[in-house]
C-alpha cells in the first residue's frame, strides 16, 4: 500500500455488471482495449515457469505511469479496471492476474476480472471498501489461503514480529471512502483488530544480503516499515540480473514501473522507515 496520496487522473469510466449480482466493473473503454492487447502480446509468455511469466508480464508494463489511489473511484467500492496507470499494490495485482489467465491458457475478458476480483478481496469476492484487501499483510495472508501464494519470509531467515496495525483507521482524512462514513470506518477498524490477532513475519533489512540468493524471479515483496500503525508502503517482484543480483520490479512512485537500478539490499537502504522484506511465492500446480 503506497501511502504517496496524491489525486488519480480522471477519464470517462463506464460501469459493467458482473456475474455477482453485487459487484460493479468500472472500466474504461481504453483499458478494454489494453487488456485485449495486452493478453495478445503476452501469449508467447504462457510456457513458461510461473516466476518467468511473473517477471515477463512485470515487464510488459516498464513505463507505465505511477498514479496513487487509482481504486478509489465513485461512491462505493467497484472493481476497478486501470491497466494504464497503476500503483505499486495494482501492478503486481494485474501481474499475477495475467499470469495465472496464461498458465491456466485463458484469454477472455471475464476470466481476468473474475482473477482480479479473487486476488483483490478477501476471501476472493467484493463486499463493500472494507473486503478490500487494503494491508498488504492482509494481501498475503488471504491470498495464502485461497492457494495463490505462499509467505516464504519464515523459511529465507525471516523473524517473528507484532506490531499494532491501525494506520487507516488513525488517518481516515487520507482515505476517501473513509472520510464521513462510520460503518467503513468500524469495518475497517474489526480488519484491523483481525490482523493484529496475528504475528508479523519479516526478513530484517541487515539479514537480506545473506539471504538473498534464496529468492526467486518472480517472487512478491513487501517492503516493511517503521511508521507506526502501518505494515507495509510498498511492493514490488524479484527479478533477477545476469550478474545474479537481485533487483527490484515495481510501480515506482518515482513515475512509472520500473527495474531498481541498485539492486535489491542496496535499494532498500535509500528508503525512508524501511525495516525489511516479505516474501510472497507464487503457487501454481
């Protein structure tokens, strides 16, 4: 979750119904037309490993536009659609969406949306702002369940940790759909007291270098903080070099998606706050 607030382009959305009855689309007629291109482009891509289409469809997007809170659009909560700009949350989203589509050899428009909304919301189905995985702890966690990833921080040197999570609840003005509105508040605030039932694993930033050989291209990173009542500010995949050094792929909130130049242990040590790593693998069977 990038905490970088700043206002998301405006352009004409039209609203498409779902199969669910209570979800709503909200996709423009350019981003129906990204996606058909894109899923066409990506094709040559559907053989490979799962990490490898990972970091190829990661790639697809280099120079994709960062604009923040591109899901917060309209009223209530929809399944947004924008493959034209994105944040640091919805890159890796429409990454592993496009992923899983060309390793199951699907290629429609539904099947995307059905992917997105699985990985987006808890329990894989939108319910209103709070089923909105917003805690990118909460990200991994879910996704776990519903067999997607695999948090593997414990098992490449990471430690056990607790840190009280209610940055949203605590900075309402920075969240539109939390502005004015109690009953997203209180649900929110319930998703928090859930998180915090749990422990925190992370690969403290000073353990990284030893361990990073133990990460693979194509594995989703969190990158951890100190900033109190928040768990994570930014994502991003592994990707690794020729050299063997292991970068970062990511929507920069420098402009637009992006390979780190410095690699990953080096990288880190620039950002503001960071404290570590989560690592996230991508299961497919």
């Amino acid at each position: 979750m990038d905490i970088n607030m700043k206002p998301t382009t405006a352009f004409l959305f039209i609203l498409f119904s779902c199969i669910s009855a209570a979800q709503k689309i909200t996709c423009s007629l350019e981003n129906k037309a990204a996606f058909e291109a894109k899923i066409e482009a990506i094709k040559k891509f559907q053989d490979n490993t799962i990490g490898d289409t990972m970091v190829a469809v990661g790639k697809s997007f280099l120079g994709t536009p960062y604009v923040a809170k591109t899901l917060e659009v309209g009223t209530t909560e929809s399944l947004v659609l924008n493959l034209q700009e994105l944040d640091c949350t919805t890159f890796v989203e429409n990454v592993l969406a496009f992923s899983y589509l060309l390793k199951n050899k699907r290629t429609h428009f539904d099947d995307f949306i059905n992917t997105l909304e699985t990985i987006r919301y808890k329990y894989g189905k939108l319910d209103g702002y709070s089923s909105r995985l917003h805690y990118f702890t909460d990200w991994i966690r879910n996704n776990q369940k519903k067999g997607l990833v695999l948090d593997i921080t414990n098992n490449i040197g990471g430690s056990e940790t607790t840190k009280q999570i209610n940055f949203m609840s605590s900075h309402q003005e920075l969240y539109p759909f939390l502005k004015d509105n109690d009953e997203n508040v209180s649900k929110i605030k319930k998703a928090e007291d859930s998180l915090n039932q749990e422990v925190m694993c992370v690969l403290l930033q000073e353990d990284i270098a030893a361990n990073e050989y133990l990460l693979q291209s194509g594995d989703i990173i969190a990158l951890t903080t100190s900033i109190k009542g928040l768990d994570v500010t930014h994502t991003g995949i592994v990707i690794k070099q020729p050299d063997g050094r292991i970068h970062l792929l990511h929507a920069s909130t420098t402009g637009a998606v992006k390979i780190s130049k410095l690699p990953l242990v080096a990288y880190l040590k620039k950002i503001k706050h960071n404290t570590g790593i989560m690592v996230a693998r991508v299961v497919f069977d």
